[in-house]
C-alpha cells in the first residue's frame, strides 16, 4: 500500500493508504486504509499577495469503525501523489498529532 491522494466521483479529496485490487489482471476497485477527507480553504490576504491554503483531515465516514473501505473502481475519478505536507500531516494524524495546518 502506498498513501494516495484520490478524488472520488462525490469531487471529494480523500487521503489514504490505497491498494488497487486487480481480477483475472484487471483492476476492479481499491482498498482505502485509514481514508481521510481532505478540505482545504484558500485565504486571500486583501493587502498582499500572499497566499495560504487551511487544510483540515477528517475520517472519511466519521461514524465507521471499519479503518479498512473497499471502493468499487467507478467511483474514483484519479488517484495522485499528495504534496510532502499534506503527506506528512496525514502521517502525523494517524501517529496522534492534531491534523491541522496551514501552507
């Protein structure tokens, strides 16, 4: 497994430990483990440039005790590699830390 960053067909942004599972050497789905809602807000500052993004980490479906989700293939749209600090902040999240940041 390795930690992907997916965007489902709902558009939402989902980090997780992903594994695609294959049938007869065809992909059929993916196995999400310890998957993670990523929201992330733009903030503007009105008197620069400057630019920062708020990102925030929630259990993908908050009420589940399952950390393992089996996602059929259509609903994902493309899995990526997250950026190095989003990366680390999920780390950090699944090891105790908070799981908040801004970049």
């Amino acid at each position: 497994m390795a930690t992907k960053l997916a965007l489902m067909q709902s558009h939402e942004q989902v980090i997780a430990d992903i594994k695609e599972l294959v049938d007869d050497g065809k992909p059929v789905g993916y196995l999400f483990k310890n998957p993670h809602r990523i929201s992330a807000e733009k903030d503007i500052l009105a008197e620069s440039e400057d630019r920062k993004i708020h990102v925030t980490l929630a259990p993908w479906i908050l009420l589940s005790a399952d950390s393992e989700v089996l996602i059929p293939k259509h609903q994902v749209i493309t899995i990526v590699e997250p950026i190095d600090s989003v990366k680390e902040m999920y780390s950090e999240k699944l090891n105790g830390s908070d799981g908040t940041s801004t970049d």
